[in-house]
C-alpha cells in the first residue's frame, strides 16, 4: 500500500476535506519532504494544469500522481452525470472525459464522487422508485461511456465512490454499489471506499472492504470525524488487516480536514499512515517466518 495526500486548487472547495489548498508547487513540496508517496488533485478543470509542469513538478520530488477528482463539475458548475437535461448531461460527461485525459498522461485514474447527482425522490413524477430508477439508468450510462473511454485511451480505470446519505440518495453502502456495477455488467470500474462516508453507512466496515475485494480501487483514509487518522474513534488496526487479506495494493489517501491547520494535519497523517503500514496487523505467523528467512 502506497500513501497519497489531498490537494485542491477550487477557491470554492476551500471549507472542503482536503490538507492543501492551493500553491501546487508548494503544496507537492511539502507532500514530498513529509513522506508521501503521491498526490491525489483536485483542479477546477483539466486545462487549470498543465500538463508539462505537473510532469516536472511530479519527478522533481519523486511523487506519482494517485488520482484527479471531478468533484469542481458540481461544486463550481452544476453539472451531475444524472441530469434529466440531456445537454446539460453532456455538458458533464465533456467536464468528466478532460479529468480522464489529464490523469490518463500520468497513469491514474479519475474520481466520480459527487458528480453523480441524487434522484428526486417523487418530487418530479411523484414515485421515488421511478425517480431512482430513471437516476442510476443515467448514471449507468455516463459511467459506462466514461469508463470505457479510460480504458481505450489510456488503460486506466474509473474509480467511484458511494457517498453518505446527506451527500447523495443513489448509492450510500459499497455493496450496493458494487452490486450495481456487476448487475449492469459496467467493466473497468473500481470502487472508491471512503472511510468518513463508511463510519456513516457501513454497519461493518471490515467487512465491507472484504466483500469489495478485488473492486477496490481506492481509499479515502481519514478518521470517522473527517480529520486525520488518530483524531477521531476509527479503530485502523482491523481495516489494515481486512486491506492486507484482499491483497490491497493501492492508496491510501488523505481526504481529511485541515484541522488545527495543514501543517499539523499533514504531519499527523503520514506519521500515522507510516505507524499502520509498518504494523503487521493481518499478517500471519508463517508471513512473519517466511520474513525473517528473507
């Protein structure tokens, strides 16, 4: 497992999760004189980087690129994957499609997150079930189309991630989004798990990340408060171990509050991350032996 950390570049995202805002330079900067092993970036649209500089800045400080979110399409213009609005839908697919190809240059996929919009519940037709069925119909196909054009253009997945209850009404619990993704037959999507949205959702976080498995793409490693790991009531030890069991190699990436300011938080968490990865929880007997013959 690799370490990753959070950087946005949208003014309007300034209250939002993320330990850096703004000064890409400085911000890899410092991610790479703290520890880390990459960045995951949050822009305002694929043409806010340039590509050529991100490229020099990322081998500078030997740091790769974890992944881009599209989160500013809503939070900046409005646009969701499930609008009823075909060419405001479009709009969005467009938005998604310039994040894909800007992560695709450095081999990391693209996040779907909030994005993906909320069904209107029998507001408009007056049948939630129909509501909801017409909402994940179009987000099946947006994903789909989105996915398929990581994959032809760049061998990249598409990762997304089920939000809590307060953030999206589709899909909140990771098994019902991985249910989702196998019964629609949507290939080269990988499920991102967050860690705040599962203390919220899950009933069993282990579990949860045990019956992902190999649809595990991504995590968001926070602690249950949104800030980092150590400040809040997540116990690590058995999610490290349910990670190591399904062979996860990914990120583990930081998504959390800049709390008490960004330095802190960002020395908290590598310091955290680093303590975790060098336990050896999940790890068997016969793994330690075959170790020490090593």
């Amino acid at each position: 497992m690799k370490t990753a950390i959070t950087i946005s570049l949208v003014p309007q995202a300034r209250q939002g999760p993320f330990v850096f805002h703004g000064d890409l330079p400085g911000s890899i900067a410092k991610a790479a004189a703290l520890g880390f092993d990459a960045v995951e970036i949050f822009p305002p649209a694929a043409d806010a980087i340039l590509r050529s500089e991100l490229r020099r800045m990322l081998l500078d400080h030997n740091l790769q690129l974890a992944a881009i979110g599209t989160g500013a399409g809503w939070v900046v213009q409005k646009l969701t994957l499930t609008d009823p609005d075909s060419s405001a839908r479009a709009k969005a697919i467009d938005f998604v499609k310039g994040i894909i190809d800007l992560a695709g240059e450095f081999s990391a996929p693209a996040i779907i997150g909030s994005m993906q919009g909320r069904h209107a519940n029998g507001e408009t037709t007056g049948n939630p079930d129909a509501d909801r069925k017409q909402t994940i119909d179009l987000l099946t196909d947006s994903i789909s189309r989105l996915a398929a054009h990581a994959k032809t253009n760049h061998n990249t997945p598409l990762l997304y991630e089920p939000l809590n209850r307060y953030e999206t009404n589709l899909f909140n619990r990771q098994i019902n989004a991985a249910d989702w993704l196998r019964l629609s037959k949507i290939e080269n999507v990988r499920i991102l798990a967050d860690l705040f949205h599962m203390n919220i959702e899950e009933q069993d976080v282990v579990a949860s990340l045990e019956q992902l498995g190999s649809l595990l793409g991504h995590v968001h490693f926070v602690d249950s408060n949104r800030q980092a790991p150590g400040w809040g009531h997540t116990d690590f030890a058995p999610i490290m171990a349910a990670l190591r069991r399904i062979n996860y190699t990914g990120y583990l990436s930081a998504e959390c509050f800049p709390i008490p300011d960004t330095n802190v938080a960002a020395q908290q968490t590598i310091t955290r991350y680093k303590e975790l990865l060098e336990s050896r929880f999940g790890v068997s007997q016969d793994d330690n032996l075959r170790d020490s013959s090593n």
